[in-house]
C-alpha cells in the first residue's frame, strides 16, 4: 500500500492536469504553427513555463486504486498485477481465467 500522501499527491495533479488542459493545448498548438515568429514563440514558451509544473500530463501516474501501487498497473482494470491475479483466482473479473502451461 502506498503512502496516503502518494496517493493525494498524485490526485492533486490529476485536478491541476484538467484544469489546465485548455490552456496548455492552447499554447501548445500556438506553438506548432511554423510561422510563428521567434519573438512571439518565446513568448509562448515563457507563458508555457509560468504553468504550474504538476499540471503537465506527464507528471501524472496511474495508480492502483485498491492499493495505490504505482507500478505494474493494468488500465484495462484500474488494478495493479497483484490485485489481478488475486480478483481472477477467486473469479470476480469477468472474462480472465487463470493459464498454466
């Protein structure tokens, strides 16, 4: 289990990412244009930057949402490898079974 402050970390940038989609998409396709001149490009840029750092996409993390475990996370289910093999021994995801070979 991941530690709560993790857990709230990682949700407080989730909030940031969808507050700030418009905004970045916006400045990021002002940027795409090869027209642009380098003045107002790095003005874009700086107007970039001035975004708070934890509403990037990137620095957001799926996590488990049993466990908060970051690692070895399944989108499909939203659970972490362990919980997997755990809800699909005991038969509660619908359309897993258990392989041996």
């Amino acid at each position: 289990m991941s530690k709560k402050s993790m857990i709230y970390r990682n949700l407080h940038r989730k909030l940031l990412c969808q507050k700030y989609k418009e905004r970045r998409d916006e400045i990021k396709g002002q940027l795409k244009s090869r027209t642009i001149a380098p003045d107002v490009r790095l003005k874009l840029m700086h107007e970039l930057n001035k975004l708070p750092r934890n509403s990037s996409p990137v620095r957001y993390r799926n996590r488990c949402q049993l466990t908060g475990r970051g690692r070895g996370v399944y989108r499909d289910f939203g659970l972490c490898r362990h919980k997997i093999k755990e809800f699909a021994i005991l038969g509660y995801l619908p359309g897993v079974g258990q392989f041996s070979w």
